[in-house]
C-alpha cells in the first residue's frame, strides 16, 4: 500500500526543489536588500529538499529491485474528437538510475557550491538557476510520453544556457552560452520534427503506444520506410546536440566557461546524459531500424575517438576534463548503437560519478589558485602553469587521482567494469570498431595522466623560490604558484616575460616542460628577498575547506564501490550481477539477452588486454611528462634523434601536426566559423541589401512617383478651361505627330 502510494505520487519529485528558488525570486522582489544579507541561509533548504528527493529515488529503486515491476500513472490534459494529450510519469529502472545519478550528483553540487560560490556576487541567482536545472532534469526523465520530454528538455536547455553564461559580463561567457544555445537549438529543432512526424504517422506520444505502432508499421510496410527512418533520424538529433555527439559537439568544450560546480554538474549526470537518456529510452524504436542503430555507433565511435585526440594538448584543465566527457559519452552511444543498453547505462553511472570528482577536485585546484592570482581562467585553469601541488594538497591530489585511474580503466575502481564491458561487446560486434575503441582507452590514460602529472607533480614550480624557501636556480618552470604580491615590481616583471607565453600563437611543448631562464637582474631581486626574509609572504596552494572535501570524499567511496552493482560474474564465478537483475523489466522491453555474466577466465582474458592498454598509456604519459624519470633514457631518445638527421625533422613535424591538431580542436571550429558562421553572415548582408535596395525601393519609388504625378496634377486641374483645353490640344497635337512619324516610315 506504501510503495503504490509513493508511485502514484511520485510525480511530485521534479517540483520539490521548486520552492526554494521561488521564495528567493519572491524576496528578491518585495525584501531584497534582506534576502541578499540572508543569502547563504538559503543554500540549506535547497540541499534539504534535495535530499528528500535522493531517499524518494532510492526508496523506488530499492522496490524495483526486488519487485521488478514499472508503474505508470497518467491523467488527461485535454481530450478532442481527434486529439487527446496525456501528461504524466513513469517509474521504471532507467527512470530510477537516472533520478538517483541527478539527486546524489547535484546534492554533492550543491553541498560543494556552498563554499565555492560564496564570495560571488550572483550567489542566490547561481542557487535559483541549479535548483530550477535539477527539477528540469527530474521532470525529464519521469516523463512518460514524448511531448512531455520535449517540454522538459527545453527547460534544460534554458537552464544550461542561463548557467553556462553566468558570468555574463565577460564576453567569452557570454559567447559560450550563445554557442551552447545555438548549437543546441538545431538538435531540438530536428528533435521537435521527430516527435511531430511520429506522431502524424503513430497518432500517440505515449512510449509503449508509439514503440507497438511503430513496429507494426515497419513489419507490415504501411509506411514508406524512408519516411519512418528520417524520422529516428530526427529523434536521434536531438540526443546528437545535447550529448555533444559529433559534429555538433562545439559547444561542450566552450561550456567551461561557467562555474565549475556547473560543469561537474552539466558534464557528469545531468545535461549530457540527457541524450543517451532519450536514445536508451527510444532504443526499442531505434532497434526496429538497423539504419539507424548502425548510424548511432558510428556516431559513437568518431566521437570516442575525435574527442581522445583533441584533448591531448590543451592547456585548460576543465577544457581536458570536457573532450574526456565527450569521449566517455561516445563509449555510450557505440553501446547503444550495438544494442547493449546494459553496458551503456553501466557506463552511465560509473563515469558520472569518476567524472563528476574530476570535475569538483579540478575546481578545487582552481579555487586555491584564483585566491593566488584572482579570477582569470587563462591563468587559474592553465594546466601549464601548475606542479608541485602533491605536498600542499594531499586531499585533493589522492582523490583526483582515484577519479583519474577510475577513468583510465583501472581495477578496480567503477569505470574499469563499465568500459571493458563495451570493449568485449565492441568485438563481437566490429573488429574496426573494437581497435577504434581500445586505442582510444589507451589515449584516455595518457592525456588523464597528464593532467595529474602537470597539475600535482612536476618540479616545484613556484616562480621565483621553491616551497622550502631556498633559492632556486637560474632555470624554472612556468607556473603561477607563489607568486610575490609583496613586491609589485618583481611581480610585474615576471608577469611581463610569462605573458608571451600565455599568447595563443605560443607553442607550449607536446611532449616535456618548458622552462623559461631568469635574467640576472630577477636573480639579484631574488637574492635581496630571500636575505631579507621575505619568503613568509609568499602564498602558498593550501586545501579547500571542509564543505568542499566532504562531497570529494563522498564521490570517492562511489566511485570506489558503485561498479560493484554490475560485474560480470555468475554465480558460479562467485559473483552477482546486481545491475542485470535491477534492469530486467527494461530488458525484456528491449528484446536484451537476458544472460550477461561470464566465468572468472572469461573475464580475466578480456579484461588483460583493456588494462594492457589503459597501462601503456599512463606510461607514455609518465615518460614525457613526469619530472626526473626516465632520465637516462630519455638522453639516449635525444642522442638518437640528433643522429638521425632527417628522421629527427620528419618525427618533429608530425608531432607538431599532432599538436596543431589537438590544440586548433580539429579546425572544426575554424571550419564552421568559415563555412557556416560567415555564409550566415554574407547570407544575412545580402538579405538585408534586396530588402533596403529592391523591396523598399519599390515601396519608395511608387511613393515618390505618386508624389510627382500629385504635384503635376495639381498644377494640371486648376479649374481653368483655358489649362484645360491647352492641355487636350498638347495631347492631340502629340498623337498627330506620333501617327505622322509611324506613316511617314511605313511607306
């Protein structure tokens, strides 16, 4: 009586994160100036009511688990002859997954923001725009009919941009939440056709209703079969721009320019998972044409692969963390494109919760870093500019890197269970697809290691002395940490020779790190500050604080234990598949197999070649970019190169290719900017030529010939006979003349 009670009236769950922001819009407006100083009392309420949806979300999925069973409760929105609207929410286990992934995400968001955003000005606007994106994205997945997801998942879209461009005052925000916007409006307009086409042709918006009919259709061929595939097309649009699934996946990496809560937010559990939601959620539909399941893992696997490439030289941590997302997310849909909706959703929940430490450990890096050098994502975020943080960030440094060999397919942290999964089940379905897809886990642990290397390990980058207060040498590595604020004009020295450095047009190295030779009148200011004991003032990195630990060490514990509710083992193996059991009911809608596990051998030969590969990459990684290893052998590397000769250039100007590759993101952008943006553009320039020229000179000159024509009317109709009759002799005196002249030539 309880359960049926709580999933009828479960539908509550997306509006109770509403009051809060409510209130605070309602305070804004009537007490303002008191609701601005309460400001930080109103982040509580928010993270209460959070709560309560995260243990109503649990409740359900713990009933599923051991019942089975999907509920659905709709009412009727309006009812006509010929058209009937239906609005309501089903609870099944993708509904659940998916409600636990946003609670328990967006709780530790909320819990982290609390510290992170407090000295921001826009603190109660950033708290209102969360709570509304988190019933936006509860609604979204409860949603029990397409027209009601569509409504939600402009909502979503609404927020995102709101949040990506929360800085609105600097133009790159606000260019990045326009991008955003923009890029997404063509996947929800293709998305929005999609939903119109089906139903012109299912007459239904319902799941189980459109998938019955549907099939229907394709097994009897009432429909011409190209309009039925433009239309999962369509369909599969919308998840294209919102998952940034190549090639509308230009907006992802811009979005960083938000908060960084907000990227952890929109990059781990929420917005991006919105795409592979609606694919999972339409995959019977998908099934029923193999067009399109083969066009999805094809999608999948470009987008696997491009974005593993472009993250290898960015400088921008967030910017690194964003192409992995991408990359993460097209392991997802190569599952799904492949009919494996278990291993997708697997993946779903283990790297939302690796990615989404990445995300909060990565903004706690930048938050000691902007208390350094203030708020300039050009110096706070640039990867390049850190090194050293091991001792000073103990906290942040083990959790990060638990996040980064989670990621990289490491046993036996989540993403290792979820990822080799799709890599057993990319074998058996292409051998291309199954290298494409092995290489990119391989590139994945090379460019996550080095994010780790260059942000915790490195020399001791601190500009002028190392953290032990003993002067260095006449060599350092660029970096940020320790800079002198006592000393005005030390600091704009060093400011002035590193700003060449931070000139897009500069080349930073590939493969080592760069360091810049002090001049000897730095090294004399050197010497005098460290005589004089001036070496207290520097700032040093130090911790978060505690309200920003405490959601890191929660991400951890999930991501050390949440792959245990999916490994592959029978029973006879010594395991237990928590995961299959919990997805029955949807595997049977899905037309899955209904055996996933695997015996120990089975496992263990599969696995070996993933973690070779994910090893081999963090090698890679240590050898170019770990301080003092490998030393002797990279000499040796060096000596070859120099005897080379050619071989050495020839080596040289594929790295640069490589390197120019990654860091101009593929020129795809440059493409699009070149090819779309200024067609647009020239298109508009042109349009508004034939309007101003041709269309209002038209109207204009009909005006103006009106004008002259009235002028010498009124001239003419004088009400004098005289005018008059000179007027008719003129004209009969000009016909004579005219039939006079056509006479004469006849003849």
């Amino acid at each position: 009586m309880f359960l049926e009670y709580i999933n009828k009236y479960s539908w509550v769950m997306p509006f109770i994160p509403l009051p809060v922001p409510m209130l605070i819009g309602a305070g804004l407006l009537l007490f303002p100036t008191t609701t601005k100083h309460l400001r930080r009392i109103w982040a509580l309420p928010t993270i209460f009511l959070l709560g309560i949806v995260m243990l109503i979300s649990a409740y359900l999925s713990i009933q599923q688990l051991n019942r089975g069973s999907i509920y659905q409760y709709v009412w009727s929105w309006t009812i006509d002859n010929d058209f009937s609207l239906e609005f309501g929410h089903l609870i099944d286990p993708l509904t659940s997954t998916m409600s636990i992934l946003i609670s328990t995400v967006g709780l530790s968001v909320f819990l982290y923001s609390e510290n992170y955003m407090f000295h921001d000005q826009g603190y109660l606007r950033f708290f209102y725009y969360l709570a509304f994106f988190n019933s936006s994205m509860l609604g979204l997945v409860t949603s029990s009919n397409l027209i009601e997801i569509y409504i939600f998942w402009e909502f979503v879209g609404m927020c995102s941009y709101l949040l990506i461009g929360f800085w609105f005052t600097r133009p790159v925000a606000a260019e990045a939440c326009q991008k955003a916007f923009v890029t997404n409006r063509v996947g929800d307009f293709a998305l929005l056709l999609g939903i119109l086409g089906l139903y012109w042709i299912t007459g239904s918006f319902e799941f189980r209703d459109l998938f019955q009919i549907f099939n229907n259709l394709v097994h009897n061929n009432e429909i011409p079969f190209l309009f039925l595939t433009l239309c999962a097309f369509l369909l599969f649009g919308g998840a294209l721009a919102k998952s940034a699934q190549f090639p509308l996946h230009v907006w992802l990496p811009d979005a960083m320019e938000g908060p960084t809560p907000i990227s952890a937010l929109i990059h781990a559990a929420t917005m991006v998972a919105a795409g592979i939601f609606l694919v999972a959620r339409l995959l019977p539909l998908f099934i029923a044409i193999p067009y399109i399941l083969n066009l999805i893992s094809l999608i999948g696997i470009l987008t696997l692969f491009l974005a593993s490439t472009l993250a290898l030289a960015q400088k921008d941590i967030k910017r690194v963390l964003a192409y992995s997302t991408m990359s993460q997310l097209g392991y997802m849909m190569l599952a799904l494109g492949m009919g494996s909706y278990r291993a997708s959703l697997f993946h779903l929940i283990t790297h939302a919760y690796s990615k989404a430490l990445l995300f909060l450990g990565s903004g706690s890096i930048i938050h000691s870093m902007e208390a350094l050098v203030g708020y300039s994502p050009q110096k706070s975020q640039n990867m390049v500019l850190m090194g050293g943080l091991t001792k000073h960030m103990p906290i942040t440094k083990g959790a990060f890197l638990l996040g980064t060999l989670s990621l990289c397919g490491i046993p036996p942290l989540a993403c290792f269970w979820s990822k080799d999964e799709i890599l057993n089940e990319s074998w058996h379905y292409s051998p291309i697809y199954a290298l494409i897809a092995c290489s990119t886990a391989g590139l994945t642990a090379f460019y996550m290691f080095r994010i780790y290397l260059l942000t915790f390990e490195g020399h001791l980058n601190v500009n002028f002395l190392n953290y032990s207060g003993k002067r260095s040498s006449s060599l350092y590595s660029l970096s940020l940490w320790g800079s002198l604020r006592g000393n005005e004009e030390i600091q704009s020295h060093f400011f002035l020779k590193t700003s060449l450095t931070m000139n897009n047009k500069q080349r930073v190295p590939f493969f080592c790190k760069k360091t810049y030779r002090l001049d000897a009148s730095v090294r004399n200011m050197i010497r005098l500050l460290t005589h004089f004991g001036t070496k207290k003032t520097l700032p040093y990195p130090h911790e978060s604080e505690n309200t920003m630990l405490f959601p890191i060490v929660v991400l951890v514990l999930f991501t050390f234990f949440v792959g245990a509710i999916g490994i592959p083992f029978n029973q006879e193996g010594g395991g237990l598949d928590i995961l299959s059991k919990f997805l029955t009911p949807s595997r049977n809608l899905f037309h899955q197999k209904s055996n996933n596990s695997v015996g120990w051998h089975e496992f263990l030969t599969n696995a070996t070649l993933s973690v070779s590969i994910s090893y081999w990459g963090i090698f890679l990684a240590s050898f170019f970019y770990k301080p003092f290893s490998f030393s002797l052998l990279k000499l040796n590397l060096m000596n070859l190169f120099v005897k080379g000769g050619h071989k050495q250039i020839w080596r040289e100007k594929i790295r640069n290719r490589i390197y120019d590759w990654s860091y101009n993101r593929g020129y795809i952008d440059a493409f699009y900017r070149k090819s779309l943006m200024k067609g647009i553009r020239e298109l508009a320039e042109f349009t508004h030529f034939f309007d101003a020229r041709v269309i209002d000179g038209i109207t204009n000159g009909l005006g103006i010939m009106s004008f002259f024509v009235g002028e010498g009317i009124k001239y003419v109709g004088g009400g004098r006979v005289s005018s008059y009759l000179l007027f008719y002799l003129s004209c009969v005196l000009i016909c004579l003349l005219i039939s006079d002249f056509l006479y004469f030539f006849h003849f």
